[in-house]
C-alpha cells in the first residue's frame, strides 16, 4: 500500500526511485546465469534463450491485464463485504496501461518496477523445469503467472487488497508488509517452480530404481557465480525502490535498505560456505550461490524495517534453511530441482516474510515484534500455500492437458539446445559424456 506521504514524489526522489528501479533487470540477469551455469552444457543455450524468451512474454502479459489485475492502492478495485467489513479483492484498472500517466506519479513508477519484477518473478520456475521443460510451454506458463497469479497476490499486498487490510480492518499491525517482494515476487516464483517440477517429474536417470538421486552437476560453477553479483545489484534496486513505492521511506533512508540486503546476502553466502565445508569436507560453490541468493531473497520483506544486526540473523538462518531445504526437496520429497528454485525463493522467501512480524520496527512502535504483526505475516502465509500454491499448480496442470510442457524422451536425451535450437552452446566441445559413461 503506498501511505499517504508518498502519494507525491519531489524530482529527486524521481529521479533517485528510477535509477533504483533501472538496476532491477540485473537481478533477472543474474538468475538467468544461475540457472544456466547450474545446467548441464546440452542445455545451456536453450537455458539462457528461455530466460530472455519468457522475461518477454511476462512484461507482455502484465501490460495487456496483470497490471489491470493488480491497480493501485490510491485507486478503488473489485470489493466484496463480509462480517461487516469490506474488502479488496482484485485490481480495476483499465487494460493496455490505459489511465496511467507517465509523469514521474507514484502510480508510472509502479508500473516500471512491476514490469521487471513480473519478469523477475516468471524466471524462477525456469530454475526448477530446467533441461527438460518445453520452450513453448514455458512461455504460455510464464503467460499465466504475469496476466493473473501474480497481479491477484500483488494486488492484495501492494494494490490495496485484502492483506494490506489487515490493520485497518482486524488491527493486524500495519497489515501484511512486504517492501521488496519477498512473498510477492520470490514466493509466488518458488511455488510455481515446485507446481512446474511436480508436473514435469524429474529428469531422465535423475533417480535410482530405489529411489535414490544420482548427482548431476551444473557444467559453469563461473556463470553461476558472476549471476550471484549481478543479482546483488539487482537486488540493491528492487528493495530499494520497493521500501519508497510500498514501504513509504524517504529516499535519504535508503541507505539502511542497501545496508541491510548486503548483510542479509553476505551473512547466508558465509554460512552456506561453512555448512558444507562441515558437512562435505569442501565448501560447495553451488550451494554457497544458492545460500547468497536466499539471503537476498530472505532480506527483501524487511529489509526497510530491520536493524543490520538483525538482517545478518534473517541471513544465516536463510542459509540454513535454503541448504538443508534442497536436500529434503531431492531426498525426502524426490523432486528434481536443478537450480534449487523451491529451496530458494519458496522456502527462503517465506521466512523473509515471516521474519518482518519476528524483527520488524515501525513508527509506531518501539519494540520488535509485534504480535499483531506477526498475526499479519502468518497470514499472508497461510494465502501463499493454502490458495496460491493450489492455483498456480491446477492452471499449470490444466495447460498440460492441452499444451504438454515435458519434452519427448528423444529431447531430452538429445539435450534442449540440439533438440529445440538445432545447435549447441559449446559446438567445439562434446556435451553428452555422462551418457558416454552410462552406456
């Protein structure tokens, strides 16, 4: 919800709030390096090509309907009345961007920072649907996450609805908070990464006959890397622009925003170092890239609203959850996650949102924690998994009636980049030596 001190901006903090907002696309930058350095090298073009390809059709479906969906919270939408309260339920903007003026409002700046997030938000699955996920089918699923899954949450944290009614209508603290997207954005990527690997099942030769995962490295550790800096400045962007437009802070306190995702980030890479140099014997380059990410992705909902000390807790306790996270996502629940998506964004995201009703300091109140806050949080948790999870997973099940979104068995043991592109990323080099082995 945008407070009233922001319903107008001064042309520095425009021109402050736009710069922050241009930094956003490095963060899908640097998840599209991630997820094609944790693939195998068959893949890789096709990896790289799909995150271009379905970052292009999110901005495209959000600007024909999701932001029509979504509206604005200074702005009335579709209502329903219920024990004597009215609530928001959905967006009722006009479609195509119509209405809006382009002027520097809050509302224009809205609408460029959703674009990215929306395509932010439609490359996480791609993580979890790696190497065998079809590029059409990817598109059309990116296509229904940016037109509806994403605007109606966004709607009800950002746009006024239901969530961010909390406070006004059940004194739930300040209503729901999320000044960066950890729920909004992370969770909802996440839960569509774990509704497109349950749907796809996991790759060939990923499990034993007994159920056991056979391990199958990412062939860059080097990209995979680099896209964990380039998305800690797209980070620095996203919840900076995120704490002025949804949280109401001044520009001059964003400094404690960036302060905050750097520790969050740095706090979770360390961690992630020293848990699998315990664990292993060696530290793990692709865990630590996942446990730098889950610290971003954890620091984003409070990242306005936290003291620096408490964004290094929020971060190693991050780490420990993304880590421990993935190994119960493969072993336990025997679903085959090649970038760690669901650990990352789901399971790392939730805790940022639950983590701002545990740490989160407001105006109004002195001490951490407040209990109706908390409340507020939990509950926007429980819409996240008892309603969104469902949804997101009956309309990717429903487009694979129509539109099957696994590729042929022949596909896959081709590789995506052969088999979908005609030609690999790395011609000069052979890319199939563990089917070699096998064989």
């Amino acid at each position: 919800m945008i407070p009233e001190s922001r319903s107008a901006l001064s042309g520095a903090s425009i021109a402050v709030c736009l710069l922050f907002i241009f930094l956003v696309p490095f963060a899908a930058a640097g998840l599209s390096l991630i997820n094609t350095g944790l693939n195998r090298s068959r893949s890789a073009a096709h990896g790289i090509l799909a995150s271009l390809c379905v970052a292009s059709v999110a901005i495209l479906a959000y600007f024909v309907c999701g932001f029509a969906f979504q509206g604005l919270s200074s702005e009335p939408g579709h209502t329903i009345q219920l024990a004597g309260k009215v609530w928001n339920w959905l967006g009722a903007k006009p479609l195509f961007f119509c209405g809006i003026a382009f002027d520097g409002s809050p509302g224009s700046l809205i609408v460029l920072l959703q674009m990215f997030s929306v395509a932010l938000a439609a490359l996480i699955p791609l993580g979890s649907g790696a190497e065998r996920w079809r590029l059409s089918a990817s598109c059309v699923s990116a296509a229904l996450l940016a037109g509806w899954t994403y605007p109606l949450f966004a709607h009800w944290v950002w746009g006024g609805g239901w969530l961010a009614q909390l406070g006004v209508n059940y004194g739930l603290g300040r209503g729901f908070l999320d000044a960066g997207g950890s729920g909004s954005i992370q969770v909802v990527g996440g839960l569509s990464a774990l509704s497109v690997a349950w749907i796809l099942g996991p790759r060939r030769n990923k499990f034993t006959a007994e159920g056991m995962p056979a391990a199958m490295p990412g062939h860059n550790a080097v990209l995979a890397l680099f896209g964990c800096m380039l998305a800690w400045v797209g980070w620095l962007g996203l919840n900076s622009a995120g704490a002025i437009l949804f949280a109401g802070l001044d520009p001059a306190q964003i400094v404690l925003v960036a302060v905050n995702t750097t520790l969050s980030a740095a706090s979770a890479a360390v961690a992630s170092l020293l848990i699998t140099r315990v664990r292993f014997g060696k530290p793990d380059a692709s865990l630590t890239a996942n446990g730098w990410i889950g610290g971003l992705v954890a620091s984003s909902a409070s990242c306005a609203f936290v003291k620096p000390a408490e964004a290094v807790v929020i971060g190693l306790l991050a780490a420990f959850l993304v880590v421990f996270a993935i190994e119960i996502v493969e072993l336990r629940m025997r679903v085959d996650d090649p970038g760690g998506a669901i650990s990352v964004h789901a399971v790392a995201g939730l805790w940022g949102v639950l983590a701002v009703g545990i740490f989160g300091r407001f105006p109004t109140q002195a001490a951490s924690g407040d209990s109706g806050q908390f409340l507020a949080q939990l509950v926007g948790i429980a819409a996240l998994i008892g309603f969104m999870l469902p949804l997101i997973y009956g309309l990717n099940r429903l487009l694979n009636r129509f539109l099957p979104q696994r590729v042929s068995a022949e596909g896959e043991r081709q590789g995506m980049d052969l088999f979908e592109l005609g030609a690999g990323a790395y011609p000069d080099f052979v890319t199939h030596r563990e089917d070699l082995l096998r064989h």
